[in-house]
C-alpha cells in the first residue's frame, strides 16, 4: 500500500492538499469542495459562478438554535440539481443520438422514503415531469399523494394483492398514468379480474429475469437466479393469456432491473441490449409497448477511484444515458421499431449527494506510552529490563529484529502474569515500553515501510481510536451491514496536517459499532487521517454521500434514535436558510418503540424514590432532584450532550 506520511510534509501542508488526500474532487460530483482556509463547502449552482456555503457554518447555527451533534444534514439544491442533471444529460443524449423517443424518470420511493425527500423530488422533478416507483401498497400511497394526475409515471413493482391493485385502477380513472408491472405469472389473473370489474383498460408492464451476470455487491443474484422477473417461459405464457383475454393492447411497458450500484459500465451496455431483444420481439409478437424502463443501477463513486470497485463506477453520467440511447437505437433500428420512451429508476444517484451526517468527536485513545520512567529500577524483573534493552537500540537497520524482540518479552511478561509470577505494577511498566517500542520502530521505518513488509500492519496497530457522537447502526447501517464505503472526512481544520492516523468507534459500545475502511488518496485504507483534538474546541467530521437508504434501515441499537435532521435551502447570494428542521428521537421516543411507556416508567421510579424517602435512605428534597433528573432524562436527545 503505498501510504502518504502526512507527517513529512509540515511545512507545505495545503488546504488544496488536503482535498486531494480525501478526494473531494472524485466523489463530489461538484458538490462539495475545500477552502484555502480549510473548511469544506458545499456549492449550489445557479446558472453563474456557483454559492458557497461552509458546513461549519451551519454547525454553527445549529447549536445556537440549540440542535446538538449528531445531525443528518439535508442540502436541498443538491437533490434539485442531481435531478437536473439526470433529466438533462438524457435530453442531451437524446437529442445528439438523433433518437426519436423521450425520456421520464421515476424515482424508487424505497432508496429514501422521507416526506420531506419525497416531496422535493415531486417539486423538483415537476418541471422534467420525473415520477415515483412504488413497491408496495404504502408506497402507492405516497405517490398518489405526492404527484400531481398528469405529472409523471407511478411505476408499481413488487406484489401486488387486490386493493393495492384496485387503488391504482382508480387511481387510473383520475387520470395518473399508473404502471403495473406484473413481475410473477401469479398476478396476472388479479390483475385480468380487477380490471375487468372496474371496467379499466389497465397499463400492464412486463418484468422479464435478464440472463446478464452483473457485478457489484448487490447483483450477486442478477441473471436466472434473481428473484424478481419473468422467465421467457412465463413472459411467451403471459403473451398468450393476454392475447386470450384481448389485452396485448394493456401491454405498454417492458421492464427489467439489473441491480443496485453497477460499477462497470458493460454490464450496463450488455443489460440494455439482453432487454433491448426482448423488446424486439414483444413488439413482433403484437405488444405495442411504447416504454421501457430500465430500472435502477447508475451508481454512485462513493470511493472516488472512477473504476469498477464495487463501491466506485467506471463511467459518468453522460456516458451512461449516451450508452443506453445508443444500445437501444442499434438494436431496435434494424428492426424499424419505433424508439421506445426511455423511463430509469435512478434512485441513488439522486439521492445519495444531498445528505451529510456530521457528528462531534467525544474522546481518543491513543496506543502511546505515558509516563515512563527516565531509569529502570535494577530489581525490576529480568524480562522488564530486556524489554528496556531493546527500547534503547530502535535503530532503522535493526527495526524488524527489534520487533521480535519486543514482542518475545511481552508475551514471556504477560504468561508470567497469568502465573502470578510478575506483579500488576510490572505488568504495566512492560506494556508501556512495548508501545514505545512500537513507536519509535514506526517512526524510524516511515517512508521505507516497504523495505519491512512484515511490519506492514504496525501503523495501522497503532492507529488512534476516535469515539464519534453517533450511531453505525441508527445512521449508517450499510457499513455494518455491507461493509460499505462512503467518503469520510474532517470538515474544518483543513489547512493543518491530519497528523493523527485514526479508527473511529461510536457510541454503542459495540464491537461492530466502529469504522475501520476508509477511502482516500485514491485507495481503501484502515485508519482515516485526522486531526489531533485541541482542548475546549469541537472536533467535527462528516459522512458524506449517505442519502441514499441509510435511514429506514438504521435501527435502534442500544437504543439511540434518529439523528435531527435539518434541511438547508442555499440562496443565490451564498446565504442559506434552515428550511426544516425535524428534531431526532427523544429517550421517551426510543423507549415506546419498544413498548415502554414513559409515563408509567417516570410513575415507577417516583414510588421507588418515595420508599427511599420513607425508608430514610434519601431526604424529600433529594427525592424531588432525583425525579426531576429522571424525566429530564426521558426528554432528552439520545446521543451524548454537552
Ligand atoms: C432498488 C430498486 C431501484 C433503485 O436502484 P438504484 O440503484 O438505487 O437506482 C430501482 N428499481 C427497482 C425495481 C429496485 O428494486
């Protein structure tokens, strides 16, 4: 690996080199950026020179308006602008290729199901005529609410029983362009039954299981083992029970879905084409179609590495609506097949740049010796003193003897201690010199680690632990579950060298509750560089990228809630407005999602303060405090508070 030694490079730390060291220019897509004082900024384009605005600012604000650490941060220009983006580059596509059919996005409602995320993308998409995907009856229900009649496409994927389906003929009647994609041979005959009561000549889509192995983590399944499509089986019996109901003419959608995050943009192509035959021969099978939705998959670098990483992409948004326009034209024109509406089911690439978690850092431990002694005392047991010896001759030349050594002692030290042969008080001193030891043999191999391969794994050995005001489980799921990467880095102190290499843990004292891969200076790391903390000041970093699906499948683990989430509206003149603010869970909140009651918990412990108070143990005057705190504890923000 090779390694930046942040610390040889003092005197000519850059704030400028602090954005290369974390990427900020490959995974922002434009959106984030540093300052020559060291803090990052958040741009928002609006036609001219772009505003700028400092996250730290809005840090700021918040605690004056008395909104603590952890925040999720939403940024509503950059979910205006990925739509824009996504619904431009396709008319951009379009109209270059010469293509004769259009594009209609519709948003997966599952990536972010927040209101507040829903209705910016029904306003911000209005003007593109973007629509909603549901899959199931309650996301049915936010989209009939959310759009206008005749504003975008309700995609309806998933199972479907007979009032999701029933709503939706209605629905139908009124005038919204529902899709229903029949994705089982099963829901065909509902659906054929529905209809026909209703009298609605329903729009009927057909999800066909593409033979395209694709790669990435969530397309493991992708191909004849995915779960979700029809067979070509199925899709030629579909046809006919159609055709013998007189319904072929329903059939105007063909739809497929090849995965989640597809770094590389071939299996795209090769997707795009598998389902570009079907299309073909539905249509010569007497299907008139008119739409084919390519589902989701256009990916996000949250690694910054523009490769086909799982966590990164190999390709830009041009390309990848230039590739579909052009894969869909070669296939079909031979064919002379009129060009399809092009509808994707973006829902990543929209979301994920709009929100940034921001969280304080509470405490560090460092793997450092503290308080050696100058001597070491001749009575000081045979080994401790060995272990001393080898302190003493750290050398560049002798760093990997040194290491054995150091190591041999310490495990001869810590067996004699199981043995009761050496006291607690030798115990410490020893352990204590063997970190020194560390110490110094990382800091004489820096720069030639190569040259110790063995030792490799000693920075990352030593590395600081962090402790972050906030919860994996509640706030990032993915990386526990995943192990996703999203970007991570300080959002102030820029202009100083991040001196400190660092794990971070959160504050649910669980094991798995920690982050340990990192990416920055174009690869995965271990350890995040970082600053030293400096007394009495707030240290802050952000997670970036984390709007798409991290919020509904955060849990409740140790029982830390939501995060506030506060919505910030940049203005042209680079001011900004805090459009909303949606304060997190209480302890009270957390406690009743688990069937407790605060009202009979605080009832409980006022009895048990009064049989304290009876009993003598405490004064009335106590008791009254004790209570008190115990509500105010019931009221208060789960996460850690100053
Ligand atoms: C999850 C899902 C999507 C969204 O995919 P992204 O990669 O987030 O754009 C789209 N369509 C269907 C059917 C899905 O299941």
């Amino acid at each position: 690996m090779n390694r930046i030694s942040v610390q040889h490079h003092h005197a000519d730390w850059t704030a400028e080199r602090a954005s290369d060291l974390y990427g900020v220019e490959y995974w922002s897509a434009g959106h984030f950026q540093v300052s020559a004082a060291g803090l990052v900024q958040v741009r928002a384009g609006f036609g001219g020179e772009p505003a700028t605005v400092n996250l730290l600012d809005i840090v700021r604000g918040l605690h004056e308006r008395g909104l603590p650490m952890p925040v999720l941060l939403r940024i509503e220009n950059l979910l205006d602008a990925q739509i824009a983006q996504l619904n431009q580059s396709f008319a951009r596509a379009i109209a270059q290729s010469g293509y004769r059919g259009s594009y209609r996005g519709v948003f997966p409602i599952k990536v972010n199901q927040q209101s507040q995320i829903i209705d910016e993308v029904a306003s911000f998409g209005a003007r593109f005529g973007h629509g909603l995907e549901a899959g199931s009856k309650a996301e049915l229900l936010i989209a009939l609410a959310s759009l206008d009649v005749d504003q975008g496409y309700i995609v309806c994927n998933g199972y479907k029983d007979e009032e999701f389906i029933n709503l939706g003929l209605m629905a139908q009647k009124l005038g919204y362009r529902i899709f229903f994609v029949v994705e089982t041979p099963a829901e065909l005959p509902l659906l054929i039954q529905c209809a026909q009561q209703a009298g609605v000549r329903p729009r009927l889509g057909a999800r066909v299981k593409l033979s395209s192995q694709v790669s990435g983590h969530w397309n493991a399944t992708s191909g004849d083992r995915s779960i979700f499509g029809l067979t070509s089986m199925q899709l030629i019996d579909l046809v006919d029970e159609l055709k013998a109901h007189d319904m072929l003419d329903c059939m105007e959608m063909l739809h497929v879905h090849l995965g989640s995050q597809i770094p590389n943009i071939r299996d795209i192509r090769t997707g795009v084409m598998e389902a570009c035959r079907y299309y073909v021969d539905l249509v010569r099978e007497g299907a008139p179609l008119g739409n084919l939705d390519l589902g989701g998959g256009l990916a996000v670098d949250y690694e910054g590495s523009r490769s086909s990483h799982v966590h990164s992409m190999n390709y830009s948004l041009e390309e990848y609506c230039l590739d579909i326009v052009e894969v869909v034209m070669s296939v079909l024109d031979p064919h002379q097949i009129p060009h399809p509406t092009i509808v994707t089911e973006s829902g990543r690439a929209l979301v994920a740049y709009g929100s940034v978690l921001i969280f304080n850092i509470l405490d560090v431990t460092r793997f450092e010796a503290h308080r050696l002694p100058e001597h070491i005392a001749d009575t000081e047991h045979e080994n401790v003193r060995n272990l001393w010896e080898v302190m003493a001759s750290v050398t560049f030349e002798r760093a990997q003897e040194c290491y054995n050594d150091a190591m041999f002692y310490r495990d001869e030290i810590r067996d004699l201690f199981r043995r009761g042969q050496i006291s607690l008080r030798s115990r410490s001193l020893a352990e204590n010199i063997h970190l020194e030891i560390l110490q110094r043999i990382k800091t004489v191999i820096i720069g030639s680690e190569d040259e110790y391969p063995d030792l490799a794994g000693l920075e990352e050995g030593l590395a600081d632990i962090y402790y972050g005001n906030f919860s994996v489980f509640q706030s990032l799921p993915d990386i526990w579950a995943i192990d996703q990467v999203f970007p991570i880095m300080p959002i102030h102190r820029l202009d100083e060298v991040p001196s400190r290499q660092a794990i971070l843990a959160d504050i649910t004292c669980d094991c798995d509750g920690k982050i340990d891969r990192f990416a920055w200076d174009g690869e995965l790391h271990n350890t995040l560089p970082v600053h030293p903390l400096v007394d009495g000041d707030e240290y802050y970093l952000g997670v970036f990228l984390v709007g798409a699906y991290q919020e509904t499948l955060g849990d409740l683990h140790n029982l830390l809630g939501d995060t506030h989430v506060v919505s910030v509206r940049i203005n042209a003149d680079g001011t900004f407005d805090y459009a909303k603010e949606v304060e997190g869970d209480s302890v009270a909140d957390v406690l009743s999602y688990v069937e407790y009651h605060p009202q009979t918990l605080l009832q409980k412990f006022r009895d048990s303060a009064e049989r304290g108070v009876r009993s003598g143990r405490i004064s009335a005057a106590e008791r009254q405090q004790l209570v008190e705190l115990y509500a105010t504890g019931l009221r208060g923000y789960t996460y850690f508070e100053r």
